[in-house]
C-alpha cells in the first residue's frame, strides 16, 4: 500500500551510556544518520537533562528525526520520519544502532497518510 510517508520507532538497548548522555555526539550522529539517509537538515534542538540524558530533534526537509536517551538504562527512543521516495529512514537507522554501540534493537515501520485512506478529493 502506497504511503505519502515512513515512520520509524526504533528502540535501542544496551547503549553506550557514556555516549547517549553526551549531547555534543548525539547532535553529530543525527546529522550523520541524516546525511546517510539523504535527508537534508532545516534546524536542529538539542538539550542535555541533569543529572543525565539527551533529547534531540532535527527538522528535515523531509519531515524529522529526534531521539530521547536514559543512559543510567543505556536505552535510547528514536523517531525517523521521512517524507519522499528519495529518502531512506533504514540507513539512518543502521547509522544510530551502530553510533550508539546498541547490543539489541526493535525497529517497527508505519506506514503514514496511506493512499487508499485519502480520498482523492482530500
């Protein structure tokens, strides 16, 4: 079924700890993950939590990608959405699990504004 975009939800477990609390990495590995994606970045915000923990999120001209880490639970949250046939979210992903170290990973693709639930006088 056609689809006008792809949303990835992307769990990451056994991180790094040390490098899902540095912000400055985080910031670094979204735009890479961006870049191999083919996605072409508008405006990144980033933020790093006392005592731990890094949330982040790049405005793309293709929709976005953010991520929520814990390191005290070397977990990290991420969320790829692409919009466009030119744009791969799954190598953004293999981008992230590998800068982040992560041991295991669950990664779920949706589907969204799927073409058969728009009417084409929408």
């Amino acid at each position: 079924m056609k689809a006008l975009g792809r949303h990835l939800l992307i769990d990451l477990y056994d991180c790094d700890e040390r490098l899902l609390d540095d912000r400055e990495y985080i910031e670094t590995q979204l735009h890479a993950a961006a870049e191999a994606a083919g996605a072409r970045v508008l405006g990144a915000v980033f933020h790093r939590f006392s005592p731990h923990g890094v949330t982040g999120v790049l405005v793309v001209q293709e929709s976005h990608l953010a991520v929520h880490t814990w390191p005290e639970r070397r977990y990290a949250a991420i969320d790829l959405f692409t919009c466009g046939s030119d744009i791969d979210p799954w190598l953004a992903y293999k981008s992230l699990k590998r800068a982040f170290g992560a041991g295991r990973d669950n990664a779920v693709e949706v589907g969204r504004g799927l073409m058969d639930e728009i009417s084409a006088e929408d």
